[in-house]
C-alpha cells in the first residue's frame, strides 16, 4: 500500500528562491519535451504523405530521457542541464508520458472527452518531484530534505508535525509550491513493511533516518 505524508518546508529565504528556479526549469522542460514530441509527429507525418516513411515518428519517455543524459555529457550543453538532479528531470518527463498515456486511454475508450497534453504556464504548475531509486541524490534525515546535484545543494528544513511511521520506506518525494507562492510544502509517498501498522500510535518518534529507497 502506497501513503503519502505531506509536511510543510520552512526553507530560507535563498532556498525559497532556489525551489522556485527548480520549479520554473521543470515546467520549461515539460513544454519544451511537449512541443518536441508534436514537431516529430507533424513533421513525419508529410514524410508519410509523400511516401518518405510508413508512420508518423512517435518520441517515448525512453528517447527524451536518453537525450537527456547525452545533453548531460556534451561540453557545450553539461552545464545547463545538470544544475538539477536527473531524477528530477526524469519525473517531469515521466509526467508528460504520462498525460499522453492518459490521452490515448480517453481515445480508447470513447467515453469522454480526450483531452490532448497541454503546454503549462505558470499558473498551471506547482509541483516537481523524484522516484527515489538507486543512490538517489535526495534524502531525509527526520529534519531536513535535502537535493543534491553537482551545482544545486539544498538542506530544506521540514515541520514535522507529526514522525513518519519507523516502517516507512521512502519510494518518491514530491515538492508543492502553495497557491501565491509563498508556502511549499513536501509530500512524501512510503510503503509500509508492516501493512498492520497503519493504524498503530502515531505519536512515537521515528527510527531516524526514514528508509529512502
């Protein structure tokens, strides 16, 4: 069973300013993997009319996140698109791919509306966040958050108001800006090892650190 812990950031005033470029490069990169994935399909389906190819080319989360790490490695483009954490990256990836998923399930079904993924402005994207796995570069102590990358080293504090379950393992972590801008708050998805738990005192302190995996 998957549970999600929402807490509130008490980050500094420079930690707030970083989330928010985090943020802001996340929503870029939806649009930008968005409008990259319409360009391929438009564009290969005049190859299709003139009998240049069979189908129309069809962009995967598996191609953008390749392209990713090869931005990643070259000289010219390393420094820009490593000042967040792939993982991060990944996930809003993963987001878009997923919004497509849900436009050809509509499709498939006929029974609404299908809604094609749209191009986000600001006002329409408040979120980023990681599938923690590997040797993520996000972490939790009980305290502090933390994301880590090679230009982007942030220690957020987190109000806890109430411990983690000692059983919990941390599989994703998601980052919210509240409406107006000036609360975030972080959102962490766990599985239980001790499904008989869930409904235990929750006033005991947690085992410290939360299980990240």
């Amino acid at each position: 069973m998957l549970l999600t812990y929402r807490y509130r950031l008490l980050p500094t005033r420079a930690q707030h300013a970083r989330l928010a470029d985090i943020l802001e490069s996340q929503r870029q990169l939806y649009n930008h993997a968005l409008a990259e994935r319409i360009d391929a399909y438009e564009r290969t389906c005049l190859e299709v009319e003139r009998g240049l190819r069979k189908k129309p080319l069809s962009i995967s989360y598996f191609d953008q996140a390749n392209s990713l790490t090869i931005l990643g490695r070259d000289p010219l483009t390393r420094d820009e698109f490593n000042k967040v954490p792939k993982l991060l990256q990944h996930w809003t990836l993963k987001r878009l791919d997923d919004a497509y998923s849900a436009f050809f399930r509509r499709i498939k079904a006929g029974t609404e509306k299908p809604g094609f993924p749209r191009f986000r402005g600001k006002e329409f994207w408040s979120s980023f966040g990681a599938a923690l796995v590997g040797s993520a570069p996000i972490s939790f102590d009980g305290r502090r958050v933390r994301i880590g990358a090679r230009t982007c080293n942030l220690r957020i504090r987190v109000h806890m108001d109430r411990p983690l379950p000692n059983d919990a393992v941390i599989r994703s972590v998601v980052f919210t800006r509240a409406p107006g801008g000036r609360k975030w708050y972080v959102s962490f998805q766990c599985v239980r090892r001790h499904r008989s738990d869930i409904s235990g005192n929750t006033n005991r302190q947690p085992a410290l650190p939360a299980v990240i995996r």
